[in-house]
C-alpha cells in the first residue's frame, strides 16, 4: 500500500487521478465531491445466471435502477465508463453479501473475481444533487454534514425473477415554490433517479415517521419547506440482499466508482456522441 | 379473420382498440399516425441464451437501441408495456429470420412461440418526429409521403458477445435556423433515439451519396436547410442478423407494437410514477 491520501488531497484532481489513488490502496474513503462533474455510480456484481432477471429488473424500475454500465462476463474493465477502470480495485469500499448475509468489507477484490461475474454499474443521487445545488435550491444533508435519510416506502416495484420488493427513497425538504424547479432539475438525469416519485405526507407512500430514517440521519425540515421524495440507489441493494444470491458484491454506501463520463452526458456510453 | 379495416377507421382509435383490430387480424398494416401519444415500439425476439449479450449491446449503444421493455422468458405478455399485450399477434406483420436469413413474414407468431423466447421492445422515431412536428419543424419525408430514408454508416457500435457493426442512421433536412430546436427537442426522448449524433456532410459519417439510402427513400433537400442524422432502429435489426441467431423475430418495418404508455412519460413501465 502506498502512503494515505486525505479526501481534501484529491478535491480538485480528475477521475482518473482519484482511481489511481484507490486502486494503490492510498484512498479508501467517501467519494462524494471527489471528480466534479463526473458520473458516480452504485454498484452490484453478481453471478451470469442471475444478470438477466437484474437486467430486466432494472429496466422495469428504472428510476431506482439507473443502468449506467455493464461488464462483459468475467471481465472486470469498464470501457464504456472510463479508461483502465479495473472494478476489483477501483472502488474504494466493497461489501461482500454470501446468501444475503454481509460477511466481508473490503478495498481490493481481486482475489474474488472468477469468470462467473458480471458488474452492473447504476446511477446514484449525487448526480442531481450537484444539479440542484448549482441551480440554488438547498440540500439539507450536505448542509448539515449528514448522511442523506432514505426510508422503506409501500412502492412496489416490478419484479423479475428472483427480484422483488418496495422502493427505497430519499427524503429532501425543498422550499415550496423551489418544488417545481427541483423536479425539472432533477428530471433531466434519469441515468440518475430523475424527478422525484413523491411530495408530501409521508403517510401517502407508507413511512411512519420521517424523523427515524431505515438509514442515514434525519435531516430538519424548515417553516415552507415540504418533504419531498426520490428512488433511491439502496434499492436495488436491498433487493439483491432478499433474494439471497449464494455471491454478491457492491460497493460500500457512499464508497462509489467515479467514472470519466460526464454527468450530464447524453448517454453514459464514453465517446459516444 | 374478421372484417378487415383500413389506417383511417383506425385513426382516433385507443391503443387498445388498434392492437384488438391486429389481434383478430382485421388490420395488417402501418402504425404510423396510429394511437397519437402513445409509445410505439421496435421488436426484437431472440432465445434466451443471447438475451443477456443482447441487453449489455443496447445498454452500451443507448441511442440506436433504447430498450423500452423486456419480456420474461417464455413469457409472451409484456404488462410494463401495455394492458394485455400478447406479443404474439399483437403486431400487425413479423419478420423471421434463421440462421440470419429471411424465411418468413407472417401477421401471426403464436406457433413460432416457445419457453425459450424473450422479447426485447425498443424506442421508436415515431416518438420525437410527432415532437418535431407539433414545434413547428418539417419531417420532409412525412411531408412526401415517403419512408423515411436511411443509411449504413461507418459510426462503429459498441460490441457486446455475438452483436456488433455500424450504427445505421436516418436523415431529416432540417432548415438551418431549426437545428438547434431540432436537437433540443428529440433530446427529450432517450426512449425514441434522443438528439441527433452528426449534421451536415454525409461522407463525414461514410455516407457516400445521400441521394442513394440503403433503406427508405430518398428525400429533397431545400435551400437553407442541412441534412441532419439520428441514430435509427434498424440498426439492432442489422446487427441481430449479421449475428446469425438460430432464431430471430422482428417486426416488418413500419408495422410497430403501440405500447399503452405516453411517449412522453418519464419512464417506459406502466403506472411506474
């Protein structure tokens, strides 16, 4: 391992760079701001007889599911998402799930890879976030130093296969008359979550209290402003968990693959025009 | 066979109503213009066993193949995609290739069906030509009553497995002072195709003479206007046959499946908000 990097080292470095500084073992932190203006993406990588069924999932729920990239079977490259990505080493953080049981979290999979795996890329939020923080409309967890909170909705998704369950969903408090722009915003990335699914009463999409979160904190929600909800990249997660594959890995929660692809790029296909 | 009807008893019918006239065989011909607003789709059945190649080939080559729905395997309804689509007699007129060859056009693909098969819908150009036209752009082909024209490029695809080749496109003459509205508007719909991927001179895409397409027909170009080209749906049909699959069915060009969901929804799945 090479000497440590601090996330503040790699603030202002590209995509490229900040790879370079995971895969060497020298950074193995959050990625959230790192490579300004590249696609960062959730990842899952599970065996070839289950990537069919989680393609289809992943197409009949899109807006949890953003497809962003998919591996060739066996090979861990990634051209159509960046340069020299080696996706048993580029990632910051894995979490290894045997039977749906988490039983490993680790910087380097290399000595888990077989010829059996496919790697299937997916959007993630902090896409549309830097959107909508460009465009002046607040995000209350960056603001507070926090973990964006994301709950179990009753929003059932479409299944296939082996693949079933509700959505996850974020939570942002927006300023009444910011709720029409954050949804336009928003809505111009599907390759990561598009406009919201919900505004409102919690109640309406089945969370009791948003106070208590199923993960990352809770956030303070001001006089005009109103909760408002998007799919959420914990989704497909969640779902690959129930189904119990005998192997799979994804990334650590906010430990994402940076892609060189740009986040407003048309399509996330490199050189594509 | 019931009784036979014609494109105009057809013309402010539901999606319903024109797929229950192809079910029974009462209509066999184009869908364009049919079921205004309404997502009308590409088709591709294939055996399972090269779905999954198919699927990583569309995902990496977004803009001539947008999947817009996938069925089960074996399974010939796709309820993401419309109430009680049965994708065996659904669509007004098939195509069936073996081995890479033509070997059949039939209105009727029930006997062909086995467990084996799972259909893969994408986006059409229908979509962004109706959007083009409400915002006051000519689609001159529309305007001739003609095909629309369209040509082997030399813009290579991404390959995946078995699938691989040039992107073929189509050509709009879009006159100068509309181009950048042309882009603008089907940039809209990554479903049908999205923005254009080239404009002006053909041979800057291999195009050697724009008087002679490969499919379609070809079209006049006026003073002031610039030829404009746009990934096309055939495109995945070619590589499908170059691909040689034992089995292989498509829909005859024109004779589309007319999907229950909006061409301007957020997403392709039913009901999904």
């Amino acid at each position: 391992m090479s000497k440590s990097v601090s996330h503040t080292d790699l603030i202002n470095r590209s995509a490229a760079d900040v790879r370079a500084a995971i895969r060497t073992g020298a950074y193995t932190g959050q990625t959230s701001g790192l490579a300004a203006g590249k696609l960062q993406c959730n990842l899952a990588i599970l065996p070839e007889r289950f990537a069919l069924d989680f393609l289809r999932f992943c197409q009949r729920n899109a807006k949890p599911c953003p497809v962003v990239g998919v591996g060739d079977t066996g090979n861990p490259y990634l051209p159509t998402l960046g340069h020299d990505i080696d996706i048993r080493r580029d990632v910051p953080k894995y979490r290894v799930f045997r039977d749906g049981v988490l039983t490993d979290e680790t910087t380097d999979i290399t000595e888990l890879w077989t010829d059996d795996l496919v790697t299937v890329a997916l959007g993630c939020s902090f896409t549309f976030e830097n959107a909508l923080q460009r465009n002046g409309i607040p995000v209350r967890h960056v603001e507070m130093g926090r973990n964006v909170p994301m709950y179990r909705s009753n929003l059932a998704l479409v299944p296939a296969g082996p693949f079933a369950g509700e959505m996850v969903v974020t939570m942002r408090p927006i300023p009444e008359n910011k709720i029409a722009a954050a949804y336009a915003i928003s809505g111009k990335y599907p390759q990561a979550h598009g406009a919201p699914i919900a505004v409102g009463d919690p109640g309406d999409i089945g969370i009791a209290d948003l106070a208590q979160p199923d993960w990352g904190e809770p956030v303070d929600i001001r006089p005009g402003e109103v909760p408002v909800y998007w799919a959420c990249g914990v989704t497909p997660q969640n779902v690959l968990l129930d189904a119990k594959l005998p192997l799979c890995i994804t990334h650590t929660p906010g430990h994402m693959l940076i892609a060189d692809v740009a986040e407003d790029a048309e399509t996330t296909v490199l050189n594509t025009k």
